[in-house]
C-alpha cells in the first residue's frame, strides 16, 4: 500500500470514528447530571476515551502495514 493510500485509509478511517462519536453524542442521556450510553451505566466521556483509544489503535495498525511493506 502506498503512502498516499494509507493516508485516505486513515481520513475515511476518522471520518468513520468522528461519526460514531456523533451518533453516540446525539443519543447519550442525562442522568444525575451526567450523561450516559445506553443502558450499561457508561458515561458519555468513558465511551470517547474508549473510541480514541482504538481509533489511534487502528490508524497504528495502517501505519505499520505500511512501514512493513
């Protein structure tokens, strides 16, 4: 793969993300003066720690599948 294909890998790779975070926002509820995801008792912030974390996980992975080639 190419450098200039992994670059567009990546930017599809965050625009995908940034919408997840999106749809995960717009659903989020109040509770106790906290959001909350869904039913699991996850907070808004927790849930976005957790996507930036395997966001930059999987941009790690594209990079190095480059590197390696």
């Amino acid at each position: 793969m190419t450098s200039i294909e992994t670059t567009m890998k990546i930017e599809r790779l965050k625009a995908y993300y940034n919408g997840l975070r999106d749809g995960i926002q717009m659903y989020a509820h109040w509770k106790d003066g906290s959001q909350y995801v869904g039913t699991t008792g996850k907070t808004l912030s927790v849930a976005f720690v957790e996507l930036n974390k395997e966001e930059e996980k999987r941009i790690a992975e594209l990079q190095d599948e480059t590197k390696n080639r």
